[in-house]
C-alpha cells in the first residue's frame, strides 16, 4: 500500500466543452488549463449515463448500471460489490463524503464506506436556514427589486466557497491521516445562479422566468430562442467560471500547507447539460454535451503528465485510484474499448421532462461512431469526426447499413440486462422540495 491521499473532486454537470482544455475557443477555466499540465488528462471521456445517482455509483464500483444496478427504475445500491471507500477504508484510510446534493444520500446507498459522511442538505442547521429562507422569499418575492437579491432566496444548493469552507476544515482535522475525500459541487448545475465576474449576463431573468422558459423547451417542444440559447450558455459560462475559482482555492489551499504533493487529486464531471442543442436543456437523453465528460487526474509528484487518448468513463476513477495503490482488485467487465451509456426513465419522468423522454435508450460509441438505441422513437447513427453535434442522423443512408448493424447488434446482445419495472420511493418534504428545486420532480 503506498502512502498517499486521494481527493476526489466531482464537478456535477460541468460540459466538457466549457472546460478550455478541452476546447480551446474557451476562457471560461483558466485555473484548470493551468492545473491541466500536472495532470493525466483523459481527451475521450463518457459518463455512463445522463444524471447522478448511476454515474456516482459507477465511479465508486468500476461498474456500469446495468452492473451495479442503479438506474432511474431502481435508485437504491444493493450493497452487491465492494464500493471505493470500502476497500480503501479496509487499507486504512479515514474516508470522507462532502456534499450538498439530495440524491447523494444514505437512503440510497451512499454511505456505504464512508466513515464520515456529511450531506449539508440533510444537517440540521441548513434545512433550518433552508426553511426559513424560503418562508421570507415566498412572502417578499412579489416586489421587483427582492428577486435581484440573491441571499434571500432559498437555495436548493450551496455556493462551492461555503462548500470549501468545509472541506478546508476537514483537511485541517485530517492532518495525522491517509486519507480519501470525495467532494461534489454543484455549482455548474440548474437552476444556475449569478456570480459577479466577467462572464455575467447584461441581461437579468427572475428564477420564475428560467423556470417558465425551461418547462416550455422540455414540456410543450419549443426549442429556446437564439437570444434565449445565448442567455443560458453565457449564465452557464458565469458559473463555470466561479466553480474554476473556487477550485484554484482548494489547489492553494492544500499547496499552502504542503499536502499537494503526495496526493492524488481527481478532477471529473458525472454528466454535462444541454443549453439548447437539439431543443432540449437540462441533462437528459444521451448527445454529446451530456455524457462527454472533463476528467483530469493529478498523480502524486505529478509523475504522469499529458494526454490520454483510450475512451474511458467515470469506472474509471476505481481502478486508477485502486491501481495506484497497489491494492489487487478484479476488473469485472471489459467492453474492449467501446462506450456504452444508458438511460432508463421512468414513466414519471414524461412529467419532468416531456414525451421524448420514454422508453429506453442506449448510446454506443466505436472509433468515430457512435450509435443511440430507443426502444420507442427512431434510432440515431453519428460520424462523431464529421459531426460532433450530432445534427445529422445517418440512421437511414445504405452505405452505413453495416455500421448501424453491428453497432445495434452490440447494444442489443446488454438488452436482457435492462432493468424492469418502476421505482416506489419515499420521500420527505424537504427532499422533494430540493429535488424539485434541482428540476428532478
């Protein structure tokens, strides 16, 4: 067992393509273009799936969701293989979970490893200030002027710099210790809040009207309009920005007290958002700017620099941190290179996220092409190296009849591994209140 400490940081729904080192016409990330050069940078990197719980699972397991099991139609981890904070903790590492996510909870398995767990979403103190907050907006909010200030509404999230505030007083307690810290910030998610920085829109939109222009792409179809798309990429932009600030903060931080160097800092996205593409928002359905994903890794001693071609995806983390480590643990699937990425809504989501939202689908990606199964619309067929955006389905052309085949052929030979069925959950008020607040329900 080598003698290291591993952080690892997850950016929820940041795009890969607002991250400049991943898309140079970008200037949103100058900390993490920086930080890029002590990394191992992944340049193909896909999420398994469309939204948090199964991409976090899959990070923490080295498995896919139909191995581990937790997709929309069942949201609770069964427990069935060792997850990362288990082993690590069995090797001796105090293990920590930071974050303030309502689907990053106990009731669904996370837990499970972690010696200390802290979802500031669940603590007391913050569901109290939560509560209160929203009781003075929802009185106050019918005058113009009370909607431009921030720090009255009640946030179904906190801003990454109280989110470090925490996270710099766990490393303070964690000094005599190996340890793993596992931290999500959900600053780059909906519904997006205005940070003062040079990315900040002229135009200003209530929180009522972000919602009211959301539902109308997702529920009635209506695609944004260009001034609309430009609103949201630039508000997007704003809080990738700050997000980029804050987690220079963190780099400083561990610099300043000299525990940089011999440890091992993750830096990864579970999925991305779409802005637009394809009249949609929101992290739904399987294109490009929801499941390619930044991943960047800084080793101790920052000994592997530089690109890293091979697709991957977020099972990754398992094995590269496990590896490292020295610690023998199994790999469970090999799929040889190839990508695959599901989502399997359930007929509730119709009502979150409009009609295009049923049945089944499953993203496979090859070399440069990349294939979207769905069980009840017309399936898709990309030259990703031709058209990245996906604006053109090739689906029906003859001359790419074989490709479509045996692309189809793979997906189908997981098809008896789909989930059936539908989730029953049980939620309490605040939960829903936040989950809906996030644009879950």
């Amino acid at each position: 067992m080598k003698d290291m400490n591993v952080l690892l940081i997850i950016t929820d729904t940041l795009r890969r393509d607002f991250v400049g080192v991943f898309n140079k016409r970008m200037d949103t990330t100058p900390f993490l273009d920086d930080f890029s050069r002590e990394c191992l940078v992944f340049n193909n990197a896909w999420a398994s799936s469309c939204w948090t719980i199964p991409t976090h699972f899959s990070m923490l397991t080295g498995l896919s969701p139909l191995v581990h099991g937790v997709t929309k139609r069942n949201l609770r981890y069964s427990g069935k293989y060792p997850t990362l904070p288990e082993i690590l903790r069995k090797n001796g590492y105090t293990t920590i979970f930071l974050a303030y996510h309502p689907y990053l909870n106990p009731e669904y398995g996370f837990e499970k490893g972690f010696e200390h767990f802290y979802n500031l979403g669940f603590m007391s103190w913050h569901r109290l200030k939560y509560r209160i907050k929203r009781k003075i907006y929802g009185r106050l909010k019918k005058m113009p002027f009370v909607k431009r200030l921030s720090f009255l509404k009640p946030a179904f999230k906190i801003r990454a710099e109280e989110l470090n505030s925490y996270l710099f007083r766990i490393l303070r307690s964690q000094q005599r210790n190996r340890w793993f810290i596992m931290v999500n910030y959900l600053d780059t998610h909906w519904i997006y809040y205005y940070y003062k920085n040079k990315f900040t829109p002229s135009r200003w939109i209530s929180d009522e009207k972000m919602w009211e222009i959301r539902n109308r792409v997702l529920l009635e179809g209506k695609p944004l309009t260009a001034e609309e798309e430009g609103f949201f990429k630039a508000l997007y932009a704003n809080a990738v920005y700050y997000l980029d600030s804050q987690l220079q903060r963190v780099i400083e931080y561990m610099q300043k007290n000299k525990i940089y160097e011999d440890t091992m800092i993750i830096i990864i996205s579970d999925h991305g958002e779409m802005l637009g593409e394809k009249g949609l928002m929101d992290h739904i359905l399987l294109y490009n700017p929801v499941i390619r994903i930044p991943f960047l890794v800084k080793f101790p001693g920052s000994e592997r620099k530089g690109g890293e071609e091979r697709p991957v995806q977020e099972k990754e983390v398992f094995y590269i941190v496990l590896k490292k480590l020295g610690v023998d643990i199994p790999q469970y699937e090999d799929d040889q290179g190839i990508i695959f990425s599901y989502f399997f809504p359930d007929e509730k989501e119709v009502k979150v996220y409009g009609k295009r939202c049923q049945g089944e689908f499953v993203a496979c990606v090859e070399g440069d092409w990349k294939y979207i199964y769905s069980s009840r619309f017309k399936d898709e067929l990309y030259n990703l190296k031709e058209d990245p955006w996906e604006e053109h389905n090739l689906i029906d052309e003859k001359r790419y009849e074989e490709v479509a085949k045996k692309m189809k052929e793979r997906i189908m030979k997981k098809k008896k591994y789909f989930p059936r069925g539908t989730r029953e959950e049980e939620m309490d008020e605040d939960l829903k209140t936040h989950l809906r607040g996030l644009g879950y329900i």
